[in-house]
C-alpha cells in the first residue's frame, strides 16, 4: 500500500535536508543521534510517544518493575538536539517518488532521506489459537496485560480454593511459556521467582506448592542460539527453581484454557506467553517493499533500497546480503543500533558531497560485529556468550548481565530507578510493581 499525501499542505521546502526516521527504537534513535552534528532536520515519527527498552519488558510482566523505569519520551530524549524533533503518529504509506510519508492524524512528512526502523511483531507462525488466546511480549501494553492477567487469576484461584474447585486453581495458577530463547528463559525464571516470592506471602492460603511454570521448546535444548553447555546451564538453574521444562514439545494449538500438543498431550492453562519468535513488521508489505525471508525488506550492502537510494532499513526489518554477517543478520537491539549508525554515516556522506558540490566519498559496506549473547536466568544467575571469548555462568554472569542493561537504559531517572528496585527486589525478595489497575474484566 502506497499512499500519497496532499501537496497543498505541504511544508515549505528546507533548505537543510530533510531526514525522516520512521520508529523509535534502538536503531531509530541510533540513526538520529548520530546526525547531531549534521546540517540535516530530522523528524523522527513513532505511534507512541516514548522509547521503549525491550530487553525488560519481562520485567513489566513479571511485576518486577514499572512501566516508567522502562520507558522514555521520545520528545524529551532529543530536547537538546537542536536538529532533531518527535512526534507521534501512525505511518499510512510512503510516496516513494514524491518522498512523502502520509500519516493517519493527515500531517505529511516530506523526506530527502527516509530511514525505516519500524521493528517486529510476534510470529505465531500459523498456530491455531496463538493470536486469540496467547500473549505476545513487544510493547508495554503487551506487558501491563500480561502482569494484570496473571494477578487476576491468582486472585481467582484464591476464590476458587475457597469453593472447593482443584482444578480451577490448578489452570488459573499455571503458566505456560512457549519458546526457548533468551526471552522466554527470562519469563519462566521471573515467573517462578514471582511466584515462590511475593506471590507465596500474598496468598497464604493457596497452596502454591502446586503452582506451575512450563517452559516449552520445540527444540531440543534452550538458548538454541548459545553453546550448548549455556543452554544446559540454563536448563539445570530453570529446573532447580521448579520451572518444568518441556523440550523437542510443538504446540499444536491453544485454547481459551489449555493448550495442545502435537504429540496429544494437553495442559489446562490460563495463561499462555508466546515467545517463539518474531517476524518483520507487517507494514513493510503493506508499504509494497520488497519482502523475503522473515517479511523482512531486501535492501543493499548499505541497508538502502535498491531502487530508491535515499531511503534506509534497519534493525529487525532488514535483511542485508549473506556478506553483512556469517549467516542472516539477528534481530537483536546491537544490529539495530549498529544499522542505525551506518545508516547515518552514509547520509553524513550525502550531505556533505551535497554541500561541497562533489561526488560523495564512499563508506563501506555494513557489516555487523557480533558483541555477543546474555540472558539471566534470575536471582544470581544467567548465561553470557562473547565473540572469541569466555562464556560466563552464574553470579558473575548475572552481574555482568545487570551492569550491561543499567548502562544501555535511556535516561539518569530510569537507570537510578531500575537500580534501586533491582537492589530492594534483591534485598527484600519482593515486587512493588504487582497492582491491578485497569478495569475489570469479566472471569472467564
């Protein structure tokens, strides 16, 4: 889908150069910081009003902390770039030979370089049942709802044990996690942290013995993308906090309150988290970009479009030739970011060839340096793989794990808060963040 936008409420012309940054994620904000210096006018337009830090949204579900410890406004992160301003609107299409970007709220958005960083989107990869009745885990909202369902059924599962309904409170205190990666490692031991901890203290009454947290893979081992002996690590700590493991398992569909398997076994279940996977976000198609594997947009060694130059895909959306990376580049925040900057450096070339009235000196091809892989496992646990390095387990990997993600978080506030949440959470094995309150929903 193409759209095209009203030339009548067009804005003037610039005389800088016009950059438009669809998205504000890592590699959004990545592109825009990097043209601080740049004589260019940047705009970066995002559906929400803030930078989400993805890595920790297990953290929102698992009541380990807030939205706002989380989250940034985008506005206020580029306060003082005197070359760059936000806004929030939702991308309808893009006249590809106009340069235009049209927007649901009717505001226009001409551009002399355009760059994509508009993500993914939870892959349910055709499961029956998966978009109706599973949670997905990319958004704040995705998050809240997560965390307020399962207080919700736990606060049912009180009720229902004091009515005499076993197998009531067995669904409704059931967690079933689906897929083996880093952030369905991380769901399973903050769920059964959640629950041996604060949960346990909340509902003396329930008999929590007989709460469970399933973790389902269809492989054979977790953390498939780690060395094998960190993905046995990750099993023996998830096993030891009482997550039961369920691998070379394929859902075969879900239910309103179970899910089934292809090999005929079922669990009664409430809530369902699926972290299997993701795929590009679904506007590249609808835009008519060329998609291949993924959904993702086939651009050149530069992360540009083939037939349009001036316009650049990054992060999660892109899929760069075979020599970018030993393999299809990971849709991980360091190839975002990493997308981002080189998008910038060759823009940077552009302006200034554009300004000197010379050919523009050329950059290299991008390529994505691996920083390596981490993923925590809980309380004084995690796994962490470098390139051509040493792979570390346990406390010291936990800690590195820790210090990594206070130092990428936007923001003194943010990190002050996180740090301190981390340490009361530490201290006192509570959650502060576990309160319900949105609306009520009907009990299902």
């Amino acid at each position: 889908m193409a759209s095209t936008a009203d030339s009548s409420v067009l804005p003037a012309p610039s005389t800088r150069p016009r950059v438009v940054v669809i998205g504000a994620g890592f590699g959004g904000l990545a592109a825009a910081r990097a043209l601080d210096d740049v004589p260019v006018e940047i705009t970066v337009v995002d559906q929400r009003n803030h930078h989400t830090f993805q890595p920790l949204l297990y953290q929102v579900a698992t009541a380990g902390l807030g939205v706002d410890d989380i989250c940034y406004a985008t506005r206020g992160i580029f306060q003082r770039q005197d070359n760059a301003n936000a806004i929030q609107g939702r991308v309808t299409g893009i006249d590809f030979d106009r340069r235009v970007v049209a927007t649901e709220e009717g505001l226009p958005l001409p551009y002399d370089h355009l760059i994509l960083a508009i993500g993914a989107v939870t892959a349910d990869f055709g499961v029956v049942g998966v978009a109706e009745h599973a949670f997905g885990l990319k958004s704040v909202a995705e998050a809240i709802e997560i965390r307020t369902h399962v207080l919700r059924r736990f606060e049912a599962a009180d009720r229902l044990a004091r009515n005499g309904d076993p197998d009531g409170v067995a669904a409704a205190t059931t967690i079933v996690i689906v897929g083996g990666g880093p952030t369905g490692v991380e769901m399973a031991g903050g769920f059964a942290e959640l629950i041996d901890g604060p949960l346990r203290k909340d509902f003396p009454d329930l008999d929590l013995d007989r709460a469970r947290v399933v973790l389902v893979e269809a492989a054979d081992r977790l953390l498939g993308t780690f060395a094998p002996r960190l993905g046995h690590h990750a099993c023996s700590r998830l096993t030891a906090r009482g997550v039961e493991l369920r691998l070379s398992s394929t859902v075969e569909r879900v239910e309103p309150h179970a899910v089934h398997f292809a090999d005929g076994s079922s669990i009664a279940v409430d809530t369902v988290v699926w972290a299997a996977g993701i795929a590009a976000n679904p506007l590249a198609r609808e835009l008519g970009l060329p998609t291949g594997r993924g959904g993702r947009v086939e651009v050149d060694e530069h992360l540009r479009l083939p037939d349009h130059p001036e316009v650049h895909v990054i992060g999660d959306l892109a899929l760069p030739p075979a020599e970018a990376f030993d393999g299809p580049v990971p849709q991980v925040a360091a190839a975002a970011i990493q997308g981002g900057r080189h998008a910038a450096e060759v823009i940077t070339a552009a302006v200034d060839a554009r300004r000197n009235g010379a050919i523009a000196e050329p950059v290299g091809p991008f390529r994505y340096r691996d920083k390596g892989s981490m993923a925590t496992i809980g309380r004084n646990a995690a796994v962490v793989e470098l390139p051509r390095g040493p792979k570390i387990t346990g406390f010291p990997g936990w800690v590195a794990w820790l210090a990594l993600h206070l130092v990428m978080l936007i923001g003194f506030r943010n990190r002050a808060n996180v740090l301190v949440n981390w340490a009361w959470n530490y201290l006192t094995y509570d959650r502060g963040s576990r309160l319900i309150i949105e609306p009520d929903e009907p009990e299902g």
